[in-house]
C-alpha cells in the first residue's frame, strides 16, 4: 500500500512522537496548505488592495469549482464562502420570515455550532424546535423522514454523517422532495462527511442547502466554510454583508441589491487564506490522483482493522468499551466511536501520552487521515495499552 506520509512532512516532523488519530476533529495539514498560505502571503504584499480582484477574480472561483465538483454540483456559482460554518446558518435562518417562531425539525447529533445556537434561539422564542433521537440507530432515517412528512417544517436541519457516532442520514433525495421555494427548506450539514465520504448531491441540488467546510477532511484548517444555496431560494438574507453585491458596488446604489446567484449570501471583508490552502490541498490531490473514494478504498481498511484489534484488547482497556456500529450497510465514516463512561478521562490520559483522540460526553473517537499506515494502527493500539495502563 501507497504511503502518503510525504505530502505532510512539515506536520509530522514538527511532532515526531505524536500519534495523531483525530483526523475527524482537526486534520494535519498537508505541505501543500503551507504553500497555499504562503502564496496569500505574497499576493497581499505584491498587490495589497488589488489582492481583492485576485481574490474574487481566481481564488474563490477555483475554490467553488473544487466544492461543487466534490459534490457533483451542476454550478459552482451556487457556492458563497464564510469564516465557518456558523455564519453562513445564522445568516441563511435571516433569510427565513415568519409571523411566530420558525418550525425547524433536527435531531439530537448535531455538531455544537447549530445544536447551541439553535437552542438559543429557541430560548428567545425565534424558533420551535422538533428535536428527532438518534437512537436506535437502525430507525433512525425512516423515523426522521416520517417526522418530516407528518407536519411540514419551515426548516429541516440534518447532518449527512453525525458527528459523535458516525451515523449516516440516507434521506436525502426523499426530504429535498418536500422542499419549497416558499415553504420548507431543507439543510444539510456535510461537514462531517465532506471529502469523508464519496458524495453525489447532484439531484438534490436544485432544492437542498448543503453547508460543509475546510476545516477536518477537506485538510485546509480554518477559513475555508462553504454553503451551496439552490436558486431562487433565500433570495434577501437580512443578515448580510458587503460582499453579497461585491459585482455591483461601483454602481449607483439603491436599495439593498444582492446577487442573484451563491454570492449572496457572502459576507463581509475576511481572511481568504483558508481558500488559498483549500485551493492548493485540492491541486495537490490532483495530482497525486487521489480522490475521496480512492483515499476511502485505503483507510477502510486500516479503520477495520483498528476496531477488530480493539475489540480483542491490543490497545487495553479500550476493549471495555462498547464500539458503536450505526449503520446497518453502506459506507462507514473514518472514525471510530467507542461508547464509554471514562471516554473523558481516557481522552486526558492518550493526550498526555501524546495520543491524540478526542472525546465528547461518554464517546472517544478515533480517526484516521492519508497520513496513516498499516503500521499506524498496532503502533496505537500499543501506546494506547501502555498509556490506559
């Protein structure tokens, strides 16, 4: 098997003793994202203000091309850009009116940027929330899309892959049936499964919100949110910055105009290095020839592997805990969820070994990258032994 540990030399070298296993929380960055950051760098020296022409000339072009071909997007123009994921929810819910509180139906495995802020929202009577368990597991697509059938929704908020368990939402094509221009609008979170998971969104993309970012799988780091917002939905997000009418600012303004297409729902002035990292990540992997699906066909193996030698005790008393298999077939996340009253505490004592995992309430989870080998996973599980004790 290939190793890929070259593309990330400068990571890896700057921690020799680290074992890394957190690639679904924050990945390594490859050497390329160095160069990426460089290269915003010397284009806001060499063209200081004119780096914005640059900027919306050829870097976020470049960049909505990779996100929509990722996803198999008929139009890259679809595609707006935020510091992070929580901008563009806060500024898409804006878009949204209503005479009382928004209907939004979720569920209880959301990541934390819109499970707090949803539930500030709900604290100030700006929405009601209809909140869908998880668990069980194996229930729990036909038991969302039922709950989004049987009462309409002004919002139906879902991520593609759960961020603690690794559970896969199937629906989508059935929930983006139930969406309107003027009615329900349907979101997806793809963060935990952007260039994670192979991904076609293709027939769902006239009429689904996809919001997805740079910051785990994609290996670009901070800075590099994206959200694909279907035509002739959320046309006039209240919430919005100068950037949405970036084209058409030395005009005559009147109003408050917008662009017609992704743009707006852009904010205002931000650090574009994310991007330039995002766009050189993605050259890089072009290179190499190595897409989602090949760098899937590779790791899925090792996570297999993984999980079977912790099940028969090579790395301890992680063999105590109970390893969370959410969906029934189909393709699995590229982490591990181990189910565990002390998953905290181990957590504390991997780290504290140079065991780099991370933990949320009684799950640890451990990921893996291109960056790992064969022999990363008995070099683990060993470590992992000694520093559980």
């Amino acid at each position: 098997m290939t190793s890929h540990k070259r593309l990330f030399a400068r990571t890896l070298n700057a921690a020799p003793g680290r074992l890394h296993f957190c690639a679904h929380s924050h990945h390594l960055w490859p050497d390329a994202s160095y160069d990426g950051h460089m290269q915003a760098w010397d284009d806001a020296a060499r063209l200081t203000d004119k780096k914005w022409e640059r900027i919306f000339g050829e870097v976020l072009p470049e960049a909505q091309a990779h996100v929509a071909r990722e996803l198999n997007l008929p139009d890259p123009h679809t595609i707006a850009f935020a510091p992070s994921t929580h901008e563009l929810l806060v500024r898409l819910f804006s878009a949204k009116a209503a005479s009382g509180p928004l209907d939004v139906l979720t569920t209880d495995g959301e990541f934390h940027s819109f499970r707090r802020q949803s539930a500030r929202w709900e604290e100030d009577g700006r929405i009601r929330r209809r909140v869908v368990a998880c668990e069980p597991f194996e229930t729990f697509n036909g038991r969302f899309l039922a709950a989004a059938k049987q009462q309409p929704a002004d919002i139906i908020f879902v991520s593609a892959v759960m961020f603690k368990s690794g559970l896969r939402f199937d629906g989508a094509s059935e929930l983006a049936k139930l969406a309107r221009a003027d009615g329900t609008w349907v979101v997806l979170d793809l963060y935990h499964s952007f260039m994670a998971l192979p991904s076609d969104f293709s027939g769902v993309a006239a009429n689904t919100f996809l919001i997805g970012g740079g910051y785990k799988y994609a290996m670009a780091g901070e800075g590099a949110a994206y959200m694909h917002a279907p035509p002739g939905y959320a046309p006039r997000p209240s919430n919005t910055g100068w950037f949405a009418e970036f084209s058409k600012l030395e005009a005559k303004q009147s109003g408050v105009g917008y662009s017609e297409d992704g743009m707006r729902f852009m904010g205002a002035t931000y650090d574009a290095t994310g991007l330039y990292r995002f766009n050189a990540v993605r050259r890089m992997l072009d290179a190499e020839k190595l897409s989602t699906d090949a760098i899937c066909q590779k790791l899925w193996p090792l996570r297999a592997d993984l999980a079977r030698r912790i099940a028969s005790g090579e790395a301890g008393k992680l063999a105590e805990a109970e390893i969370l298999g959410p969906n029934r077939s189909g393709p699995e996340p590229r982490f591990i969820a181990l189910k565990h009253p002390d998953a905290v505490a181990w957590r504390a004592k991997l780290l504290a070994a140079d065991i780099i995992t991370d933990a949320r309430d009684d799950i640890l989870r451990i990921g893996l990258g291109l960056y790992h080998d064969a022999e990363d996973i008995p070099a683990f599980c060993a470590a992992a032994k000694k520093a559980l004790g």
